[in-house]
C-alpha cells in the first residue's frame, strides 16, 4: 500500500479551497490498487489515524436528479440552519447538530429549495438522513467498505449529507469509527486529533441539564477557519495538529473515535455525501480517550430534560414527526 502523503509534513496553505492561508498537515491517501486491508488496519486501524482512500466507490454522480429518480417521494428531517448562525459567537448558540430546528420534506421538495437558491440563502440543509430504508442503502460499492476498511460491525446504516454549496457542519468529533463518502461536489474536511480536545473548547458539560441534546459538549466553541486566539489561547497549540483534506466523488475518509472534524461543502452547486458510524476495533481507542468518557456523561445529564421532551412530544397532535425529531437528537 503505496504512501503518498507524509502525516508529518506541514503543507503551506489553504489558498485553492477557501483562500485560507492558515497552514495544515495532509492526511495520507491512498489509491484501490495499492489498496491492501492488512496495511490498513496496522497503519491506520489499530493506531487511529486517518486516511483517505481515493475513488473508494463507484458510484453513479448522486446529483439532484439522480437522487430525485431514486428517493424523490422518501421524507426526510431538514435542518433549518438559518443564514445569520455563521455570523454569531457559538457561545450564544442555542442549538447544535442533531438539535437544529428540523421539518420533513420529501426530497423533491427539498431538491426544489436547492433549485431556487433558498436553501443556500437559508442554510437548509438534509444532514443525518438515514438512507436503510431507501433503495440507495443496498448499494455494492457502499456495502463493501465494511469489508475493505475492516469494519465488521455498523453501528448506524448509510446516512444522507447533501446541501447546496456553502454549508459547515461544525468541529466536533464523534465516539465511533467513521467512513464519509463523497458522492457529488468536493467538501473539505479540517481535522485535528483527539490530544487536542481542551486546544479546541469544547461547549461545558453542564448545559446538558439545561438544554438537553440541543447543545453538544463534543462540539467545539471555535471557527477554525477564523481563530480567535485572544478568546481562546490553546487554539495556537492546536493549529499546529491541524489537518486538511479536499474529498471528491468517490472518495471516501475513514475517520477514527475522537478525531475532530469540520466539513464544508465547495462551490455554489449541490453537493452530496454519505456517511455510517462502525464500532471502534480496537476497543482500547474507545476507552482510552476522555473524550469518549465525556460524551456519555453529557447524556446522563441530558436526560431529566430529554425525557419531558420526550412525554411532550407524546401529547402533540403531530405525533409520529415530533417523536422522531426528539429520538433523532440521539
């Protein structure tokens, strides 16, 4: 399995993508035929260490009308991000991830908010839409990552990101193993590893008791691509572990526990990516990090306030839509 790029090199700059000039450090990629399962769990796996393994799946472009022909009718939870979030200081965030104020919308009605430029204005966005009951899930290039990646054990099916260009899903990181697809347009992913965790000033544990899972402790309250350093000292540290990848179509990223992560998606046009959640092989990765501790504590202290939601969503009339949004926090 051919190396190509060193994780130990520090690249200049940032100025293709998003005319960044922050430096970075690439992520090792790698190509199908130099591909070799073994290589990648004792290089990567075992130690935790990101690698992108270039045009992974081949997949037809998941463009708009490609997408509309295969789930147009599917509903989905659409996130309502709204145009002013980027603006504001995350501390005065009242939501976050999977607690965004969310609407079901069939695809084709979603893929008419892209068509117009509302989306885009709007920052709406399909974000974690699960794809297992769709005809897109039993895909073979999909369903042979497990396999190729060594992840024997899937801990969400596929899951739908697609959005018109110009949309951030947040540094945070998660507390599975991950694969990210690209399928449409390019994203760029900036990462920094789990060592970084108090570099990047998490949101407080303690506002779970207060607002439930509609705020996340595993998301950071700083913008990497416009650090303020004053506020938040330890992001020098940090920027000197910051990572950056381009992915496009059939591409795919595996994403170790703990690896903070930001994705942006390029351009102006429709971009589409997929991703699943695996369990963590070895399991000593899961165990062994803070930051996974911290996460399962965060959802001990948000249950007295996810369970009135939960009784809340029980009484409303619209039942079926409001005990999905509430589970879909989980």
């Amino acid at each position: 399995m051919t190396q190509t790029n060193s994780m130990s090199v520090p690249n200049s700059t940032d100025t293709d993508t998003k005319g960044s000039n922050i430096p970075f450090l690439p992520i090792q990629e790698r190509y199908p035929e130099t591909w070799v399962t073994a290589e990648f769990i004792e290089q990567h796996q075992r130690p935790g260490i990101p690698v992108v393994l270039r045009q992974g799946v081949s997949e037809p472009e998941w463009n708009l009308d490609y997408l509309e022909s295969k789930i147009g009718q599917h509903k989905f939870l659409c996130r309502f991000y709204g145009s002013e979030r980027k603006t504001l200081d995350k501390r005065q965030w009242k939501t976050i991830g999977s607690g965004i104020s969310a609407k079901s919308l069939s695809f084709s009605e979603y893929a008419d908010l892209v068509r117009s430029g509302q989306a885009h204005q709007e920052d709406i966005y399909l974000a974690k839409c699960p794809l297992v009951e769709t005809p897109l899930s039993a895909s073979p290039s999909l369903q042979e990552l497990g396999q190729k990646f060594n992840l024997l054990k899937g801990m969400t099916d596929f899951n739908l990101w697609a959005g018109a260009g110009g949309h951030t899903e947040s540094l945070h990181y998660d507390t599975f193993d991950g694969t990210l697809i690209q399928l449409a347009g390019q994203k760029r992913v900036v990462l920094f590893p789990p060592s970084q965790l108090s570099n990047l000033y998490p949101f407080p544990l303690i506002g779970h008791l207060h607002h439930g899972l509609k705020l996340r402790s595993w998301f950071s309250q700083v913008y990497p691509d416009n650090p303020d350093f004053e506020t938040f000292p330890g992001l020098k540290e940090a920027f000197k572990h910051r990572y950056e990848v381009v992915l496009n179509p059939g591409d795919v990223l595996y994403l170790p526990v703990g690896w903070w992560h930001e994705v942006s998606a390029l351009g102006e046009g429709f971009v589409c990516s997929a991703n699943r959640f695996w369990s963590v092989t070895p399991r000593r990765r899961l165990f062994s990090q803070w930051s996974s501790w911290r996460t399962y504590f965060a959802f001990l202290l948000s249950m007295p306030f996810m369970s009135l939601k939960f009784l809340q969503a029980l009484l409303k009339s619209n039942r079926k839509e409001e005990l999905e949004k509430v589970l879909r926090m989980f």
